[in-house]
C-alpha cells in the first residue's frame, strides 16, 4: 500500500504508490525542505552502494537481495572500488563531488568496518566527498555490536539506519527478521554511544494480527530510543516475495484497505504527535533532520548506483531529459564484470522530455512540500499549466491538488487518492 523508497536498488515505479487514510492536520501550507540540488555543471551528486547478501531473506522483501551462510566480501570490494574509479573518469560524475552516500542492501552492517571503509576512501579519493555529507549505513540490529558501529563511525559512516520493524517478538518473528526487541534496543543505544547523531529506526504496520495499539506502541517504544528519524511503511505483498505466494494460496490474509487506513491515520497522528513531522508519504523527523539522500531521489536529481542490480539516473542537458540504466542483479556475475573493467551495466533506457516532467511532479508530489512552479519552468524551459493544464485542472477541481505561494502540493484529500492523483503524470 505504501512503497518503500529505494530509488539506487531499483527504478521509481510507475503508478505504484497508493496511499489512503492520511489525516493531516495542522498548517495547510506544508513546511519548507533545506538543501537540494536542481541545476547542472559541476554540482554535488548522490551515490548508492547495494550490497546484497543476507543471512536471511525475509518473507516480504523484493528488494535484490540474497541469503548466504558466507560472502565474498574482500571481491565485493574490489568491485565497488573498480565501479568507482570507473565511473568517476567519465561524464556526468567526472569533476562532481558526493553530497551523499547510502549503504543500502541486503545487510550492510554485515561487512565490516575496514571494508566500508575502503569503500567511503575509494569514493573521496576519486570524486570528493563535500563537507558536512551525509553518509549513511543500513544495519540490522543482530549484526552489530559496539565495535562494529565504533568501527562505522571511524570509517565515515554519519548515519545509521535500523530496520527495527516491530518492538512485538510475535511481529518479528511472523516478518522473519532475525533479531530480537532486546537487540534493537541495545543497537540504538550503543549507537548513541558510538557517536551517531543521526539515527533512523524503521518500522512496518498494517502486519496480519496487529491491533492500532500496538503500532502506536512501537513508535513509543522508537521513539523512546532517541532517534532523529523515522520511517513507517505499510505492510505490502510484492510479486515474487514469499508473502505474496503464501496470499495467493491462501495462507496469509492482508488486511483490507480500510484497515490498512486506519493504522495509517493512526501512524500519522501520532508521530507529529511526538516531535517527527511528515515531510514525505512514509518520513518523519524534525525540521532539518530529514534524509537527504532520499530527497535527491524525490527531487529528481541525478544519483549514481554501484552494486548488483543497482539502478543510477544522469539528468540531460537542460534537465528535460535523461538516462536511467542498472547493473547485472546476481551478486557473482555482478563482480567478474565489475572487476573485468569497472562496468556491470545489465541495461538502461532513455528517459524523454514527456517522461522525466511527469516523474519530476510524481516524486516531488511524495513530499509534502510539493514542489515550486518556478523550479518546474526552469527546468523544463515551459510552464507546469501548459505541459499538464487540462488534466491538473481536473486534480484541481476535485480538490485533489493545492496550489499555494508559487507552489504544487497534494491536499489532505490528495493524499488519501495519492495513486489517481500520480496516474495523472505517468
């Protein structure tokens, strides 16, 4: 029901977001985002390194990743490295610096310390890393211990991002994840002690058996934790998952679409409630502590994805256009190609005027923010209401849409139709 954002392992998808049940109250203008990157030339970029390995799938995830018992991970290495230095000799990354960097997978945290390492000095080495940027690590709670994030810590890592999940062991165990509510706990606090500042704890509601209760419990209980982001996402059943095989047979039973809306109301009246405000579909923290390699996908900027299957997107000149393209999906292939020549390029596409304008609206539509008329214009070299006008007009009219001080934003009412609203511009 709410996709999970993960732009650098896979492309934005069209007309898959459907949110519903979403109350916003408060100011009707949302808050203003600090920061990103809409212009050309030798301006800083995003990087997105996918390291796939797993010691268990769970049921849910269609994510690329894969269990395993061991890992190549000295060879991993070398080909993210040999990605790097590839990459950051050729146009667009030449002579472009990294605002962020995001581990993503799989399981990050199951590398260690000296191998992210290599991987954040391969990155600073050959593009630079700016001042101030934000480089986070996905971590699962049962892998790390207090070395281990000390390590993270000591090799750049600046942000680390739990899948805490559920603080209910039955939740966890029916989601398969491999940790307890005990480790959760003691990973965010041996974080803190690390030196993480920055710390984000996932959590999924909507799961089969759940009360309201409980999740508003989780976020007490995450919240308890200190983190200074959260991210709440909607149980889905993906094509290909084991979930989504155990529904069509009959063996697991999603709950319906008005009870998924009431947990999501729920989710969104209590965490503002509690000091993380909702500035994209499935985020919340405070002003100024939102992810910021996130908002360059919801931006439409470009970004860069290094790993198996991951997937990068380089804006065209003028930005009305562009070219997305990823890499070989299975972890072994993925390396001999990388480590043959720096290149593991499985395929790719041109993205042409009509579509990079209605993926810029789509994704700048995830943010509750919206977007700026004018960043449009500039941009596309024409107008939002001559590209779009009849069927904005519609969206308009339905009070679907909100335009407000130079600016396009979902309505309360948008939000609750969030599918039909982003089928319009797809």
């Amino acid at each position: 029901m709410y996709w999970r954002t993960r732009f650098g392992a896979a492309p934005p998808p069209r007309g898959k977001t459907h949110v519903a049940g979403i109350n916003f109250k408060g100011d009707r203008r949302p808050a203003m985002l600090i920061g990103g990157d809409n212009s050309n030339g030798a301006k800083a970029f995003s990087l997105y390194l996918h390291i796939p390995y797993c010691q268990s799938k769970c049921p849910y995830c269609d994510f690329n990743s894969h269990a395993a018992a061991s890992w190549p991970e000295d060879d991993y290495v070398r080909a993210l490295v040999a990605e790097i230095e590839r990459r950051a000799s050729e146009a667009p990354w030449a002579g472009r610096p990294l605002k962020t960097i995001f581990f993503g997978g799989g399981t990050p945290s199951l590398f260690q310390p000296e191998s992210i390492a290599a991987i954040v000095a391969a990155a600073a080495r050959n593009f630079g890393i700016e001042t101030g940027a934000e480089v986070t690590l996905e971590a699962n709670p049962g892998t790390v211990d207090a070395a281990k994030l000390g390590g993270m810590r000591a090799a750049g890592v600046n942000r680390i991002s739990f899948g805490a999940q559920s603080f209910n062991e039955a939740r966890l165990k029916f989601l398969g994840r491999i940790h307890s509510v005990g480790e959760t706990r003691e990973a965010a606090r041996i974080a803190h002690r690390a030196g993480f500042e920055r710390l984000n704890l996932d959590l999924i509601f909507a799961v089969p058996g759940q009360s309201v209760d409980e999740v508003l419990n989780d976020i007490a209980q995450a919240a308890a934790l200190g983190p200074d982001h959260i991210s709440a996402y909607n149980l889905t059943f993906e094509e290909g998952t084991a979930f989504f095989t155990e529904m069509k047979r009959g063996q697991i039973r999603p709950l319906d679409s008005d009870r998924q809306a009431e947990f999501y109301a729920a989710v969104r009246e209590e965490l503002p409630r509690r000091g993380y405000r909702m500035y994209e579909i499935s985020n919340y923290a405070p002003p100024g502590h939102e992810a910021r390699h996130n908002l360059s996908y919801w931006r439409a900027e470009s970004y860069l994805g290094l790993g198996a299957g991951a997937h990068s997107f380089a804006r065209g000149e003028g930005g009305g256009s562009g070219r997305r393209w990823w890499n070989e999906r299975v972890p072994v292939r993925y390396v001999e190609r990388a480590l043959a020549g720096g290149l593991a390029e499985a395929g790719g596409e041109t993205v042409k005027a009509d579509g990079a304008r209605g993926e810029f609206v789509f994704l700048n539509l995830r943010l509750r923010e919206g977007f700026a008329l004018a960043d449009f214009e500039t941009r596309f070299g024409a107008s939002f209401d001559s590209v779009f006008g009849a069927r904005a007009a519609r969206l308009f009219e339905g009070e679907l849409l909100v335009r407000d001080e130079g600016r396009i934003y979902l309505s309360e009412r948008g939000l609750e139709l969030a599918d039909s609203v982003f089928a319009e511009f797809i």
